[in-house]
C-alpha cells in the first residue's frame, strides 16, 4: 500500500467516533478501513516460542509489534494535531463552524466526555485524553502481558496486553477461569494496540498516567516512560510491583528501544 493511502485511512479514522468499553476496544470505524488499515503494516508473526536465543527473540517481538504502535500513535497524533488547530482558531476568535462541532462532539463521545463543552476548555479536556504513550512503555507492556509474543493469548488471539471482555462470545474463555471475564480476541496487533491505547487514555483507573503526561507536554518535556510507568499501578494486582517490573523492563531493554527509534 502506498504511503498516501495510508495516511488517508489514517485521517478516516481520526475523524470518526468510536464507542468504548471496560477494555479499551476500537469504535465503529468501518470494518473495511479496519482491515485495510491493519493489513498497511502487517507482516506474518514470528514463532516466538521456536527462537531460544532471547536477544533475537526480543529484536523479533520488537519488530513484528513497533509499526503496529506507529500506526495507532500516528492516528492519535492526526487527532490531537486538529485539537490544536481548532484551539487556535477559537484563540483567534474564529468561532467553530458546524462540522467542526460535530467532530469535536463525536469526539468527546469517543474518550468518554460526556457532555462535552464545545469550547476552549472542552478542547482541553480531550487534548488531556488525545496523546501518546512513549513506544519503550507500550513495548514492556507488551512484552510483560505476552511473555515476549510467547502465550497463547498473543499467538492465537492477538492479544498482547492482557485484555479481558466480559459479554458473552466476545472472546476466548481462559484455561484457567478468573472471574467472570473472557480473553478478549483482536483481528491484527494493530487492533490490539487500538485498544490498548483507549483502554489508558479513557479509563478512570489510569487518570494519573493522563494527569502526568499532560504536566510533561505543558513543560515542554519528552514524553518520560519510567515515570509514566508509575500510574499503571492498577493494571495488575500486583500493584506497585507491577510498576517496578514494568520500569525494569524499560530499563534493562534500552537497546531495544534505542535500535526501534532509529531505524
């Protein structure tokens, strides 16, 4: 697929409104975009479990899932990038026209704003929401949840983040049942990614991780995964020691990500 069109699904998929749920998952953004857009950057996954040498499975598991979390960043950046724009022009005293009210509502809907105001500080509020998370934070996540691409649930279900569901059919019942819950199955990584990414920008649990990376892009810092990592300590019941695994994964992992940021 040539580059254009996927810069074009990409802008398709910023401007339509999606519903969420307790798992994060991607809105009703046509299934036909879906799949054309997941299938831009996907490639056959490697046999993770068949590659004993654990350098050269951890170069494989980052670059199998790296352009999945491309894809689903650069979609989320086309997103805030017309938050911005729009903040400027109601800075300028341009007031919005209606499409562009529609999109800012649909908006709201999709990171569970309700009642959006159609302001300044409505536009705020979602640029809080409407952000990255550094690729080094999403990677160890990643690769903790998944045993580096090796469980079942990433071979089978792609699903690298550890998603439950909890309507009747909506995944895999585990081996070894834990509540309630389901193991939630995605069509690609990029899905996966999609719902991982919604899952921390809307869920109440992770309003400290969104409280602190808005402080960074106030002071005009890099995005900082370690310090990030400390509001993930609800992901897992481990609690703050799911923090502290998370942060040594960044940590003793750097020339992984260092190698994913320059290619």
């Amino acid at each position: 697929m040539k580059m254009t069109r996927l810069w074009t699904l990409l802008l398709l998929c910023a401007v339509m409104p999606a519903a969420v749920g307790n798992t994060g998952a991607p809105g009703p953004v046509p299934r036909d975009v879906q799949r054309e857009l997941a299938t831009s950057v996907a490639m056959d996954p490697p046999d993770f479990k068949a590659i004993k040498d654990p350098v050269e499975r951890k170069q494989a598991f980052v670059n199998y899932l790296r352009p999945s979390y491309e894809t689903v960043a650069a979609n989320i950046l086309t997103q805030r990038s017309k938050l911005e724009k729009l903040k400027s022009q109601l800075n300028q005293g341009i007031q919005l026209a209606s499409e562009q009210e529609e999109w800012l509502a649909n908006m709201g809907q999709q990171y569970r704003l309700d009642n959006l105001p159609l302001n300044e500080q409505g536009i705020d509020q979602l640029l809080v929401r409407v952000d990255i998370l550094p690729p080094e934070l999403v990677l160890s996540q990643a690769a903790t949840e998944s045993g580096w691409g090796t469980s079942r649930m990433a071979r089978k279900l792609n699903n690298f983040f550890g998603h439950y569901c909890f309507e009747k059919g909506c995944g895999v019942t585990p081996y070894r049942r834990n509540g309630s819950g389901e193991v939630k199955s995605f069509e690609s990584p990029v899905m996966a990614v999609q719902a991982y990414m919604r899952n921390v920008n809307t869920h109440p649990a992770y309003g400290q991780v969104r409280k602190m990376r808005a402080n960074m892009r106030a002071e005009v810092k890099p995005l900082d995964a370690v310090a990030l990592a400390r509001g993930f300590n609800r992901y897992s019941t481990l609690g703050d020691g799911y923090v502290r695994k998370i942060q040594g994964m960044i940590r003793t992992n750097q020339r992984y990500w260092t190698a994913a940021k320059a290619d």
